[in-house]
C-alpha cells in the first residue's frame, strides 16, 4: 500500500442505581455512586467501588448510537444483583488476554502485564522488543487480522479476555467468540480526537488487572510532561506553517482541523495550513488545490510512509516543488520501525502524546528544545 494516513483513530456523569447488600440477603433501595474516574477521554467512564468497577464505553466507532457497559468484578466480592442481569461481567485480574490494536500493546507493557498476552491479529505489527521475544518464543498466537479472526485459534486459547474494536456495528468474528461464551470488551481508543483523551486509555486496562494506581500514576506523569511542553512551546515568537499528507491513488490525504493530528500542531506553536477546515478525520483533495495552499508551508510533517526524499521524488516528482519540500524540512515517522516491519509510531504514540508534543516543539522551534534528540520523528534526506 503506497500510503498510510493517519485517518485521525480513529463527559458524561453516570449514577448507577444498585442495591446494597443486608446481612438477610435482601436488596435495599440504597444508591451506590461513585465518581469517574476519567477526565479527558470521551468515550470511556470507570467508576470504581469497593470489589469491582463498572467501564462505560459510549465512542467504540464514530457515530455509535449504542452504550457498552462492564463490570469488573475481583475474586471473592460480592456485586448488587442490579448490575447482573445486563452486563457482561468480567473477573480481575486478568490473566490471559487477547488484543487487537498495536496501542493495546504498548499499554500492556506500560503496565508490566505484557506476558499475559497470548494472541493477535497480525504479529508482525507488533514492534515491542518484550513481545516480539515472546512471539518468538511461541508464546503468542497469530489470529489473522481484525475483521476475520481466527476464532478457532482463539477459542483453543480460552483467554479471560478479548479486548477489541471496530470500525462499525459489524463484526461477525467477534459476535461468533461471543456465542462460544469467550468475554468480549470493546476499546475505543482509536476513536479520541484529543491526545490526552487517547492517552488516558491506558486506564482501561489497568482496572482489568487491579492496576488502578499504577495506570493513574503513568498518566498523571505524561499529562504533566504534555502541559510543560504546551507552556514551553507559548514562549515562541512566531508560528510557522505546515503540510501533512501525502497523495494516495490520485488524491491528497490529510488531517481536517479538529483531529488528533492536527492538535498537536497547534499545541507545539505551528501554523496548520488547513487548521481552520472543520471534522476530526481526513480530508481528500486534488494535488492542485494542496499545491497552491501549501506552496509555501515551511515545514511539512507526516508525509505517509514516506521515509526519504528520493522516494518520494520517483512516486510523485511534484512533491519538490513544495517549499519544505526544497528546503529540505520533511519530516516522517516512517522510518523507525521493529524488527519485522511494525511501525513503532503507531504502536506507541497514541499512548505517548508527551514524547509526540515534544518531537513537534523541537522541528518547528528547535530554539526552545536545545539538544533534544527526536524519539519518533526523523528528517529526510
């Protein structure tokens, strides 16, 4: 495939009305509440009580019209008969899983439970050097891809829990675990437009392994790292603009002004050429109307899985004649990948807009970032 676009991944206050349990076994008319436990993210709530949590996934697609509601429940406690009934229980910690997306992955390792991962769909994405040494070991099964898992394997793996998503209300893989009695919970990450709001899916799962603190205290610290790098990056003189994007069968890809993408531009003090253009996923334009806009941007930033000039030059000689393009300022994620192919990008940024922000703030005002040295990024040459 000639081009990878970020079609950008892809606060609500819930009461639950349960009974409190009475030395008789009898159900009162007692409210239990709790507060969420999430802040930024959109389509995730957690409410945690003493012995289980409930997790509200409200965005696991664009435009769904339907709520996902799960409870957590840990060994020897005991959960109101109200929450019974109409969700799909779930007992932690986990200690098999199975996932789905490469930002799952890099959230178990955050948290140190990557070894329960026994299964996905598509292994060589995975760039993780821990999980790629246990997939080497054996340890971890291919599953085919997203939309056709391979249910059979799956199934023979009888892991506690699958963790995955989808593009829409359709998938025949994932319905057919289900009925062979295999748990199943919808991730919505992809679908945050804001990278705070991404980032705090690391959450999710730490509530499915008792890891509550420990998730709260990852996040807690790129969140940190993320707002000192905005207040740094409001010190800068000047905003420099910026393309993305590249051509793909005809037509220019790139992010609409509200998407994740595009935020990060704004956030590190840049001049997103199409920052006024309104959604959160992608635009598609003829290469004549991004040419005349973004001549003259002076840094360009994502060009797909571009990873130097010269290959860009023999797919498409119009590219050199955008200025950073001539000025050599193009700059791509492509190039840093693991050992079979994965790129680390798409794996580990969602979960890391921190070391993102601070990659950005560095290209577009190296002023400001002295000696810093790109994690995800790299000019081409």
């Amino acid at each position: 495939m000639k081009a990878i676009i970020i079609a950008t991944y892809f606060s609500l206050f819930i009461v639950l009305f349960a009974g409190c349990k009475q030395n008789d076994g009898t159900e009162t008319s007692s409210k239990i509440t709790a507060e969420n436990q999430i802040r930024y993210a959109k389509g995730l709530a957690i409410y945690k009580y003493s012995g289980f949590s409930v997790v509200k996934i409200t965005d696991p697609w664009p435009k769904a019209t339907k709520a996902y509601t799960y409870v957590l429940q840990e060994k020897g406690t005991v959960i109101p008969d109200s929450l019974k009934q109409h969700t799909i229980i779930i007992h932690i910690p986990l200690r098999s899983i199975v996932v789905t997306s490469t930002t799952h992955i890099s959230s178990l390792e955050m948290l140190g439970v990557e070894k329960t991962l026994v299964g996905f769909p598509g292994l060589d994405y995975i760039s993780s050097e821990k999980v790629r040494t246990r997939i080497t070991a054996g340890k971890v099964r291919e599953l085919g891809n997203n939309q056709s898992l391979n249910t059979e394997v799956i199934i023979d793996l009888q892991p506690d829990l699958i963790v995955g998503f989808g593009i829409d209300n359709n998938n025949p893989a994932l319905d057919n675990l289900q009925k062979n009695g295999l748990k199943i919970m919808l991730n919505g990450d992809w679908n945050e437009q804001t990278p705070l709001g991404k980032a705090e899916w690391i959450k999710f799962f730490g509530a499915l392994y008792g890891l509550e603190n420990k998730a709260d205290s990852l996040f807690t610290g790129i969140e940190k790292e993320y707002k000192t790098t905005v207040t740094l990056a409001k010190k800068a003189t000047f905003k420099p603009t910026v393309l993305a994007g590249a051509i793909y069968e005809n037509q220019w890809y790139l992010p609409q002004g509200n998407s994740w993408s595009a935020t990060f531009t704004r956030d590190a003090a840049g001049n997103y050429i199409w920052n006024g253009s309104k959604g959160t996923g992608s635009l598609s334009l003829p290469f004549e109307t991004v040419l005349e806009k973004g001549n003259d941007a002076e840094f360009w930033i994502g060009p797909a899985q571009y990873t130097s000039l010269a290959e860009m030059t023999v797919d498409n000689p119009h590219y050199n004649q955008f200025l950073a393009f001539k000025k050599k300022q193009v700059y791509s994620f492509s190039s840093k990948k693991g050992k079979t192919g994965g790129i680390v990008f798409y794996e580990l940024a969602p979960n890391r807009p921190d070391l993102v922000l601070k990659d950005m703030l560095a290209i577009l005002h190296p002023e400001l970032m002295p000696g810093y040295k790109l994690f995800f990024f790299e000019k081409l040459q």
